[in-house]
C-alpha cells in the first residue's frame, strides 16, 4: 500500500517514542521515501553511502529550520517534519546506520556533450572538496554526491544559490557551498548534475 506523506506522518506521531528503541522501524520509514525504487519519485536523495556527519547535520538543521522551513521549499518542508520527530539519539543511531549501507545507483543515460562538459567542471570546481569519486570528505564538511540523482542535486544547487540553504551566519559549511553556487550559471548547474548522476562517466 502506498501511503501519503500525511499517513506517514501520523504514524510515526502516533508510534512516538517506540522509534527511538527500534532502529529497524525507524529506518524502514525513511526508506519509504528515500529507497532507490521510488527517490527520484519523491525527490528524497539516497542516504545509503553518505557520510555520517553530513547526515547528522543536515536531520539537525532540519530540525533547527535552517533547512526546509521555506514555504516555497516543499521537499524541504516535508522532510523538516519528519525530522521534527525524531530524538538527538535517533539522528545519531540514524546517520550511522545509513552511513554503513550501500548505495545502489541506477545507470543512467545522459547526453555526451553535457556529461563532457560536466566532466570538465567536476574536476577543475568540484572534486577539491567532495573527492575525486564524489565520495565526500569530512576534513571539508562535504558530502558524497555519488549516489545523488541529477535532479536532486541541480535542485540543491538552485537552493544554494538563491539562498534556501547555507544562509545562516553559523553554518560555515552550507555557506561554504553557497559560496561556490553563486559562481555556477543554470547551464553549468544542468552539465555538473548530470555528470554526478549518471556516475561520472
Ligand atoms: C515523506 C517522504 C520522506 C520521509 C518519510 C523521509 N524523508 Fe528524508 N527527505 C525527503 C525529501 C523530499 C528530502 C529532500 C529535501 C530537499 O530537497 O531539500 C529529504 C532529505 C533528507 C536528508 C538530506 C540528505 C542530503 O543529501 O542532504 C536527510 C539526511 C534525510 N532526508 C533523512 C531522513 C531520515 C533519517 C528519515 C527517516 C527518519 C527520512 N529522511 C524520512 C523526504 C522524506
Ligand atoms: C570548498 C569546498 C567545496 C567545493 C569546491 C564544492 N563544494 Fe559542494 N559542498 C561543500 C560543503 C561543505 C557542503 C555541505 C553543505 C552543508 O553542510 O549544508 C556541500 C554540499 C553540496 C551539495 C549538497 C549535497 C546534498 O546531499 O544535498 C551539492 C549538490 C554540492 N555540494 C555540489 C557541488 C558541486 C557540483 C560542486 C562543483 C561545482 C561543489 N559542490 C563544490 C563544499 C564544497
């Protein structure tokens, strides 16, 4: 059966702090948007694979409203309540977890003029920070894009630069990546997420 955000949302409200022991459950929620069957669907990005620290600070800046709490953020904004539920032991417990897992990519096919010039601007802007393999790097604070879709991360990019995300005075690694994504035409924007989430080809 396939449940609405509202269903979902109520249930977790309802099983309140059961999820907190029960690490199974929990993440079998967050699966139900962020699975690789139905990411691109939901627009929730693959968790599996990324950085654990990356992951703890985002579900925290989730629940601070340094992210998501844009009415004009819709993805965010449902992600923000469903990050509302849960404790500072679960987000621990939870950025392990799927730190540990591995992501499962799709092959993607894109067009090969875009990917070589995404290709291009991946090493020469990108690869500094987030690793050569897109794997991340926590003595950056950056994330693994590996396992992220281009949408999603052209999505992101947007949220950069027009400020939805990396806009507070005390989250020097969002304004960080801000920074970046102000020197970024669409264009550019379009070719780099492309390149990501085909798998760098
Ligand atoms: C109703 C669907 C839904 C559920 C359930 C859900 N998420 Fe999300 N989540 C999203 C969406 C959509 C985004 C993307 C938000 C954006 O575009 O900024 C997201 C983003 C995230 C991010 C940011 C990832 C990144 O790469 O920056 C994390 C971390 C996250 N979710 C963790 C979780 C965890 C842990 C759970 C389970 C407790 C969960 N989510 C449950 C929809 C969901
Ligand atoms: C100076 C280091 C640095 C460089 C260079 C850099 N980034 Fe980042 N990037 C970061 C940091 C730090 C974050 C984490 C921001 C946060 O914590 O909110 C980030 C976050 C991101 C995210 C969000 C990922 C997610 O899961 O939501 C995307 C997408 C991204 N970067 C893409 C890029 C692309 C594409 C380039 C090249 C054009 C690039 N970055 C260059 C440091 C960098």
């Amino acid at each position: 059966m396939k449940m609405t955000f509202i269903q979902l949302a109520a249930a977790l409200i309802l099983a309140g702090k059961a999820y907190a022991a029960n690490l199974p459950a929990l993440t079998d929620t967050c699966l139900g948007c962020h699975q690789s069957t139905v990411s691109v669907a939901t627009g929730a990005p693959l968790l599996a694979g990324q950085q654990a620290f990356y992951l703890q600070k985002q579900l925290q800046q989730f629940q601070s409203g340094q992210r998501g709490a844009n009415a004009t953020d819709v993805r965010g904004q449902q992600m923000a309540a469903m990050a509302a539920m849960l404790s500072a032991a679960d987000i621990q417990a939870l950025a392990r977890y799927f730190s540990q897992q591995q992501a499962d990519t799709p092959a993607v096919a894109a067009d090969a003029a875009l990917l070589d010039q995404g290709r291009r601007m991946y090493i020469g802007s990108c690869g500094a920070c987030h690793g050569a393999k897109a794997q991340g790097n926590m003595a950056f604070n950056a994330p693994a894009l590996s396992m992220l879709n281009a949408d999603y991360i052209a999505l992101q990019l947007q949220h950069f630069k027009t400020g939805l995300r990396g806009k507070d005075k005390t989250d020097k690694p969002g304004r960080q990546m801000a920074l970046i994504s102000r020197s970024l035409s669409e264009q550019d924007m379009q070719a780099v997420a492309a390149y990501i989430g085909a798998g760098m080809p």
